[in-house]
C-alpha cells in the first residue's frame, strides 16, 4: 500500500473549497442569503460553508423518485466537549426531534448529538433552540476544530479525569471560530449565555508566539481559510482509551505527579481514519507520539501544531489535506522541528504511559463522590422508541423528573451522572418499564462493543447500509460462532456505508467499510482496545457470503488460538496469508441458512460440501424464534443444535 502522495508542485491551484471560504467573508456567505429564500435547500457553495455552523444537507434516499426533488433535509449535529449535555439541552434536542425532526435523536462516535430530518424552513429555529439551551453547532462540521473529546466516566474522585474534561472544554474554546456569522444568522445577532472562558485561554487566542496568530483577522487562528480539512481533538488519562486515542489528529494525555497534580501532557497527532476505495495514497493512520509540554505550555503547543497544519497542510487535494498525511510526508522529526519554530523552543521527550485499555463505563456504578452514574448502551446511538423498547420516553422522563447531567460516550452511549442513590429504585422503575436494559451483562457481547454510522438512507456518501443492516449481520456472527464452537467468544465490530470510517472500522477486530450495494470491504486485526490498525483483507464481501467467508476464519481461530487470545490479535499474529491458506483449504461441515427478517440462523448438514456463494434464506415467525431461544437456554444449548434435534425429529431423519 502507497503511504504517501507524490511531491506537490508549488504551482498547483488551491481547491474549489478554498475559494469558496476566502469568499464567505468569515462564514457568513451564501448562507446568510440563502436562509432567507424560500427553497428546499442550498446551492453547493452554501452546503460548504453550512458545514461549518453544524449542518449537513442531505435527502432521503427511500424517497427518491426520477424526475422529482429530492425529499431535502438537513441533519444538526451539536458540539458537546467531553460529551457534557445538561438537562436543559437534552430536553430541548428531545423536543425538536418530534417537533422539526425524525423522532429520533442519535449519539455520534464523537460525543456530541445528532438530530435528522429537519427542514430548511425550520434549520433556524432549530439552531437558535438548541443555543439558546446550553448548547451550540458551531464547529461541528466543517474544516475546523470538531468536538473535543474526553473520557466520559464522571470519576470524581480522580483528578486525572477532571483535568481531562477542563482542557476538553478550553481547547475547545481556544479552536473555536470568533467569526460571529453563526449569531448574526441563525440568532439575529443575539451572542448566545455560555459559561466565562478561562482567562488563559483569552490571551492564549491573541499571544502571537512565533507566527501561529494571523494578525487582523476576524479569526486570528484560522484566518480566512481555516483549516485544510477537518481537525480533531481529543483529551484522556493515562490508560484509558474508551475515546481511541490513536484516531485522532491530536491527543493529549494528561499527567499528574504523586499527589495527583496536574504536571502536563504527553502529545500525541498524526491519526485519522478517513480513505477513499482504490486510492492507495489515502489511508488510514495512527498518530504518533511527538512530545510531553508542561501544562503552563499547553495552549500554545496546540496552537503551534494547528498553525503547522494550517499553513503546510495541503489545499489542493483535499483527500490529502488532513494532518495525518503531513506527518507522514515530512516524518515525525520534521514535523516536530516545524512545531517547535511555531512553539518557540525546543520540546521535551514524551513521557512513557501504562498500556491502554478500552472501557465503555456500562451500568450501575460508583462515581466516588457517595453519588452514582449509570451507563446505558445505545444500539447504534439511536434514540428512539421502537416496539417494547421504549428508549427516548425512558430518557426523556429520567432527566425531567431527576434534572441529572449527561455524559455521551465515544461508544454512542450514554451516561447519567450525580445520581442521588435514594433515586436509584425509581430510576431502574422507569427503564424496566421502557424495556431498557441497564445491567450490560444481559447484553449480547457483540451488540455491546459494535458501533455503525447511519449510512443509508439520509447519508450521501453512504454506498450501502450499516446502521441499518448491523443488527442482522451481527446476529448472523453470533450464530456462526455457535455453530463452530465459539458460544462465548466476542469481539470489537464496526461498520461503516463508505470508507470514509465515521464509526472507526480500521480500529475494530473486525470492520465492514461499504464498497458497493450489499458489499463491504472486510478489515481484521485490530485489538479489542483499539491501539492497532487493522488491515483489509477483501475487497468487496457481498452480503450474502459473510458466512461462508467468515466460518473458515473462525474455524482457524477455534484451532489454533493462543490461551486468552482475542481474535483481533489472532488474525494480527498469524497474519494474512495464514488465514487464506486455511480457507482455501477448508471443507465446511454445515452450510449457514440465514435469513434478513429473523436473528436465527438455522444450519443444516451438509458434510464436506464445498463452500458456497449464495446461501438460501428461510424465516421464522416471531414467536417461535422466541420459544427457540427459551428452550435453548433453558437446556443449556445452542439455538442450531435445538433447531437440528426438531428437524430430525419432524423429518424423520436418522443420524
């Protein structure tokens, strides 16, 4: 694979979106125009610079008819640092899902809320909602800082994590736009009530240092151009990586000495995860360690390493434009050099960190302070109310009666924090009742530690479903690691509709990134605590052959893993050509028949058959999936092997 684009002519021409940021005079046009005119939606230059105020417009593809308009609407996606959302905000962003968007609210892979559906008529009241509640979209989108992210576990009697969340929220601050196009379009110019800034991070926006300021700018660290592309951020503790630190254009690690005093960071930059199929210069990376600072210098690293993107990231091919590829091209010694002219002096090593580990913070527990926090698992970060599972009215009704502060998890989960225990009792009342699940061990493990964007249908870069086709898929997994041996086996899954990696697949044990209608390009390899790149090995997985591509690895997996060994790190240790070896070798001794409207997978027996392409599908009512699955646990077996035992029974069938 390429890990780099070829030089760069001094010669070439900035991209069509760096004009279309010079002429927005700091972000205001053509969206402040076109918010007026009476139209479904905005031209393709105003799509650009809306991004910038938190909103994507898109349409829903169900709904596309040839020689029709698009059935437009925008998504909003709030800006939480840290995944804090007060009550006074979730509220709000409850009621504007019923009243302006689809009935749903959905937790994004970084932290923040997203709300869909919404019409061009109704974006600015939205908007001006969701300020005027505590919360903001402004930055969301866009080439810019996006939301900084930070542990979410409300572990009060830490002080690593309260440093953690107070530098999530000031550097969000420090990288925020000071444009005041978002007030003058979407409040009439009315500044939004926030919290007061940190007073160092005021004269940290305006210390020049050595040229990470533009002077006379309405934006003194952007400028007129912001930034190339996209610019992520995150905060963590030593050991803790629930926000995949390596995916990120920037990390710092807090550290503290003896008596839990803040000392400083280590700094971490270079990663990211977005690619585009069948161009090898795109790809993703993992950030590298770069320095430690002491926390008096920390703003102005961050500044000095933003400046270094800002003015040698590339503006002519936007596919090469992230951090990540700067790194790549100069090296991580340049790249500091670089850093260091901005920062004025030289930088001091890294300093060595425990191993990290992934926790996704699920259930009742402890917050050290005599109070309690409760982690609720999200599917797929929707917010809704479906059949028994009355997920949105639980939430609604928890924050109304109790006013208690979230925490969004990097997972698409949700924590509620300070709760009072005398609460507790009425609390799991309300979940019990709406079909919640809070105990995390009664969740399926692969349902637990698996994440998928939304894709089809509002996404417009999605080529093929994910949130949408994750459940069944992952059902389909587990009833093919029962029928091979593996009943208790889990791992990390993610799926995405493209490749651009909004749901983090090149970190997962296993990841589906969409490459053509029902086909996935399939990556093994990651760790269960996402601190290694995955690599792909197939292109283009129809849906329909995932058992038959996958039962082979698994089978390899059963035989020949090491003890405690995950599979991630099976696939990473015995590599590629290994598993392929084993594959093509491999005589299956079921056939997996799958069906889309039932989680069963039923198999029937089919010694030494050849591996099959296309799988017939049957289906099962509802209720007898739901005797099935009684009866199998209740005999302490799987739902194939009750399935097996039925079937020779009713078919007379002998063994």
């Amino acid at each position: 694979m390429v890990k780099s684009a070829p030089p760069s002519p001094t010669s070439r021409k900035p991209s069509k979106v760096e004009g279309i940021k010079e002429h927005s005079n700091f972000l205001r046009e053509p969206v402040a125009t076109q918010i007026l005119e009476d139209t479904t939606h905005f031209t393709e230059d105003a799509i650009q610079i809306l991004k910038f105020h938190g909103s994507y417009q898109q349409d829903n593809r169900d709904n596309r008819v040839k020689g029709q308009e698009k059935d437009y609407q925008f998504m909003l996606r709030t800006k939480n640092p840290g995944g804090f959302v007060p009550p006074q905000l979730y509220l709000a962003l409850d009621q504007l899902a019923d009243e302006y968007g689809n009935h749903t609210l959905r937790a994004t892979t970084r932290q923040g809320f997203q709300v869909h559906g919404i019409l061009k008529k109704n974006l600015k009241a939205a908007i001006a909602t969701i300020v005027k509640n505590l919360g903001s979209t402004l930055g969301a989108c866009g080439d810019i800082n996006r939301n900084v992210m930070a542990p979410p576990v409300p572990f009060k009697n830490r002080p690593e994590y309260k440093y953690a969340w107070e530098y999530a929220q000031n550097i969000a601050d420090l990288l925020s736009p000071q444009t005041g196009a978002y007030y003058e379009i979407w409040l009439d110019g009315e500044k939004a009530i926030s919290a007061e800034e940190d007073p160092a991070v005021k004269a940290a926006r305006q210390s020049n240092g050595t040229g990470t300021i533009v002077h006379d700018s309405e934006e003194p660290l952007y400028g007129t151009y912001y930034m190339p592309r996209k610019f992520k951020v995150s905060v963590t503790v030593p050991g803790d990586n629930s926000i995949d630190l390596y995916s990120q254009d920037l990390t710092l690690v807090v550290i503290t000495n003896s008596q839990g005093e803040l000392e400083g960071f280590d700094v971490f930059a270079g990663g990211g995860l977005g690619r585009t199929h069948n161009k090898e210069e795109t790809f993703a990376r993992l950030a590298d360690p770069i320095c430690y600072v002491d926390k008096a210098d920390v703003y102005e690293i961050v500044k000095a390493i933003v400046a270094t993107q800002r003015d040698y990231g590339d503006r002519t091919e936007r596919r090469h434009a992230r951090l990540k590829y700067l790194i790549n091209d100069w090296g991580v010694d340049r790249f500091r050099a670089k850093v260091e002219e901005y920062f004025g002096k030289p930088v001091a090593p890294f300093k060595p960190l425990p191993e990290l580990k992934y926790e996704d913070f699920l259930g009742w527990q402890e917050q050290g302070d005599g109070k309690l926090f409760l982690g609720i698992s999200i599917d797929n970060g929707r917010v809704k109310n479906e059949g028994s599972l009355q997920l949105k009215t639980a939430l609604r009704e928890i924050v109304e009666k109790f006013h208690l502060p979230i925490r969004l998890t990097p997972h698409q989960n949700l924590i509620f924090c300070d709760i009072d225990p005398k609460n507790k009792s009425a609390i799991q009342e309300i979940l019990d009742r709406c079909g919640v699940v809070s105990n995390p061990d009664e969740i399926e493990p692969l349902v637990r530690y698996a994440m998928a964007c939304p894709a089809l249908p509002t996404c417009g870069l999605a080529i093929t479903e994910s949130e949408r086709a994750i459940p069944g898929i992952l059902q389909r997994i587990r009833a093919l690691l029962n029928q091979v041996g593996l009943q208790n086996e889990h791992f990390v899954v993610r799926m995405t509709g493209c490749p651009n990696g909004c749901a983090r697949p090149y970190m997962a044990e296993l990841g589906f990134v969409g490459s053509g209608p029902e086909s996935y390009q399939v990556w093994l390899g990651g760790s269960p605590d996402q601190t290694r790149l995955a690599q792909p090995i197939v292109e283009k997985l129809h849906d329909n052959d995932i058992e038959s591509f996958l039962e082979p690895i698994f089978v390899y997996f059963q035989k020949s893993r090491e003890a405690d060994e995950s599979f991630g790190d099976f696939c990473s240790r015995v590599g590629f050509d290994a598993i392929r070896e084993f594959a093509a070798q491999y005589q299956p001794e079921a056939v997996a028949v799958t069906t889309p409207e039932t989680p069963l997978q039923v198999v029937t027996t089919k010694k030494k058959a050849a591996p099959s392409r296309s799988r017939p599908r049957i289906s099962l009512y509802d209720e007898v999936y739901s005797k099935l699955k009684e009866t199998a646990t209740s005999q302490g077996k799987s739902m194939t092997e009750v399935v097996n035992e039925a079937l020779k029974i009713y078919l007379q069938i002998d063994n």
